[in-house]
C-alpha cells in the first residue's frame, strides 16, 4: 500500500447572499491609465469587466457580504433588489468558477 495522498482539490466559493467575498490572491482590480479603464488583471490575463461590473467587484472587500452589495446597488440604481441580487450571484459566481473571486477569511 502507497502512502501517496493526492493532492486536495481546489475548493471553489459557492456563492449565496451570504457570502462574503474577495479577490483571490493574484486577481487585482486596477484603473488602466493609459485606456482610463478599469482592468481586472489575473494570471496570464486582463479582463476589461462592463462598468457595473466594476461597481460590484469594488464592493467585494471581504467584509460585505453580497446581500450587502445587492441592499447598496439596489439602492443607488432604484432597481428591483431581487433581479440585482439575482445577477450579482451569477456574475460572482462565474469569477469564483474561475478561481478569481474566494470567500474571505473569517476574523
């Protein structure tokens, strides 16, 4: 019998409202001087995210969790608090699949 233990799968965030999240380590979100956008640099690679986007990965600071996010966008945009909650989630969700966006560390 081998005493190899394989090496643990990443674990990737599940995201809910109850989540709270923040840029995985490597992922930075940036404003490009140069194109006066902002960035969000990973490795190996530069995403140009859409504007609300932007405003969404601002907020994930690892101390707001994404029901905070949704109660503050909802606010600022006047827009139904369950579809922006709704879309958060999926967007989040996609970065998390991709390895750019972690649950933070709890105090």
């Amino acid at each position: 019998m081998s005493d190899y233990i394989a090496p643990a799968t990443r674990r990737r965030m599940s995201v809910s409202e109850a989540s709270v999240p923040t840029l995985a380590r490597g992922t930075k979100l940036r404003l490009d001087e140069t194109r006066q956008r902002w960035v969000l640099l990973v490795p190996e690679r530069v995403m140009a995210p859409d504007e609300i986007a932007v405003e969404v990965l601002k907020l994930c600071d690892g101390q707001r969790s994404v029901a905070d996010i949704a109660d503050h966008l909802a606010d600022i945009y006047t827009a139904p608090r369950e579809e922006i909650a709704g879309d958060i989630i999926a967007m989040l969700q996609d970065l998390a699949d991709s390895g750019f966006l972690v649950e933070a560390a709890k105090p």
